[in-house]
C-alpha cells in the first residue's frame, strides 16, 4: 500500500557521538509540538570522534539521497563533516564558509545546504548569564578556551564579528595542531579587533592549571574540549585554582562533567559565575530545527521552546 505524503515522517537526523543519552531524542517530540511542525521524527547517528572521516562522508550522502530526512544537527563533527563531504553540500552560508563547519544541514528544492548557527548562538547564550557589558566592565579580562574545535571557532567568529563587546585576551589550548591552524586561518581572515591572541598546543591538564592560574580577575574559562561528556575526565586537574570574580562556563549540559563540579566548589571562595551548557543546548536545537523545518525561530516560538524543555529534566 502506497503512504500518502501527507502522512510520510519529516525526519531529522542528529550527527553525534552517544546520541541516545541525548536530552534531544526525549524532548523532541515536545519542542516539535512548540514550533507547529507535524511529522516529525529524530534519528540518532552515532559517528565516530577518531578513525579517519569515512563513515562521516556516507552519512552526509545517506541523508541527501534520502527525501523523507530533511536535514541533520551537528555536535561534536562540525568540522569534520565538512572535510569529509564538503563537496557534497551544495550551498555553504558565509558563516559556514568562513568557520569551515557546519551545525546544520537543511534541504531546499533539490540542494543541500549547510550553515553555522553556533557564532550566533554562542553569542546569545554568553548573553543569557552575562549581561550585555561584562567587558566593559572588566577590562583587564580575558578569555581561556580549552580546547580548539568547532565551540572555540564559534566564539572567535562571535567575538569578531557580531559582539559589541570584547575581552582583552584569549587563549586557546588544543591538542591537535591542525585545530590550533584552523583558528588562527581564520583570525587572518577577521583581524584581532585590538583582541590579544595566544594559541598554545598541549593537551597537558598542568599546562592548563597553569594558564588558569595566571588570568586577571573576572576572566572566563571555558571547557570546549568535549571532556566530561563524549570522553571521560577534564581538561584540569583538582588543583586548579580559577581567577577570583570570574566565570567559569562549561560547555557541557550532560555526562560527569568533572570540570563543572570542580568550579562549583569553588563559587564561594573565588565568586564565580559558573554556567553549563543547558541555554546554549536550547538556542543550538531551536535555531537547526527552524533551519531544517524551514520555520522562522520567533522570541514567540522560543519562548514555547524553552517552556517546553524543563531544564536539566533529561
């Protein structure tokens, strides 16, 4: 028996790592209620972080020969999904261009594009827990990001092309040298806006406690490594000691998150900001699913997105 195509599934596919202990696959079905989309399904595809970018490839070509799936949110592959099939994408957005990653991936008509949703995303969420004029305010201040992949990317595009504001400083520390190139190519490209930058390659947690131990007060550490969720431990030791009348934000909404709980110990003494990933989570899941489902994320439809995700119920 033929299915009719108004009752076919509108599939979304999630690129992950352990997509089935994603709070995504359990308020999906919630957050397609809230943006008026029908037929939606999700379908978890659980890529691999190492060995080689193969099976990232036939993954892009599966979701672009199949017509029921609509298009695909990207976690920890964004850039590796564009080295592995960049020429199967047909249409890269300028952010995508210039970060060389993709977040989304959507159909329209016959093509497939991509897009980078994170340097805006990043940017409002760093809103939602620091107002508008943390930096002005603290103008001594600046940023660690440990680690060098796709988040890292998305705040220096954030930083250097959409903030009003920005710090004196940043330092990424990634291990993986070709990272570490990525984000200076593209610093090239932007310029500094008057923003130090200092790229250090080590994947050492003591160089890491260092680094923290020297920022001026009311900087920010960041956990953009992954660890604590798609691999076990933190990028800093239990000796860590973050600067006074900081920020301490981890990237992270889920997993054992080791770096999370460290700071937290610390908010009394040190009187830190610390923020998870939680709002982050919800304005990268939004602004895909409007993307993929070609719905326009109004302050109207996120306000029903957010009420539709209890925070930290997953």
């Amino acid at each position: 028996m033929m299915v009719s195509q108004f009752s076919a599934p509108r599939i979304l596919e999630f690129f992950g790592v352990t997509t089935a202990g994603s709070g995504a696959m359990k308020l999906f079905p919630q957050w397609a209620r809230a943006l008026g989309v029908q037929r939606a399904e999700i379908r978890g595809v659980d890529l691999p972080l190492s060995q080689g970018l193969q099976e990232h490839r036939r993954a892009v070509r599966r979701l672009k020969e199949d017509p029921a799936v609509r298009g695909a949110l990207v976690t920890s592959h964004k850039l590796a999904i564009v080295r592995a099939a960049g020429d199967l994408i047909d249409q890269l957005t300028p952010e995508a261009r210039l970060c060389g990653e993709v977040s989304a991936l959507y159909k329209r008509g016959s093509q497939l594009w991509g897009h980078a949703c994170d340097p805006t995303n990043c940017g409002l969420a760093m809103r939602h827990f620091l107002g508008n004029d943390w930096w002005p305010r603290h103008p001594d201040a600046q940023i660690l990001s440990l680690g060098g992949g796709g988040a890292t990317v998305a705040l220096l595009v954030h930083l250097l092309t959409q903030a009003d504001h920005r710090p004196q400083a940043v330092t990424i520390v990634e291990k993986r040298q070709d990272n570490l190139e990525h984000c200076q190519r593209i610093t090239r490209t932007l310029g500094t806006r008057q923003m130090a930058l200092h790229y250090v390659h080590s994947g050492d947690s003591s160089d890491c406690d260092q680094l923290v131990s020297k920022l001026p007060p009311g900087s920010m550490v960041i956990n953009a490594t992954g660890m604590g969720k798609d691999i076990p431990g933190s990028p800093v030791s239990t000796r860590a000691v973050f600067p006074v009348n900081g920020v301490v934000w981890e990237l992270n909404y889920r997993g054992t998150r080791p770096f999370l709980h460290h700071a937290r110990r610390q908010v009394a003494e040190r009187n830190l900001i610390v923020e998870d990933g939680w709002n982050y989570f919800l304005y990268g899941w939004s602004s895909v699913m409007g993307l993929v489902f070609d719905v326009p994320i109004t302050p109207r439809r996120f306000a029903a997105f957010v009420a539709a995700s209890p925070a930290h119920a997953v």
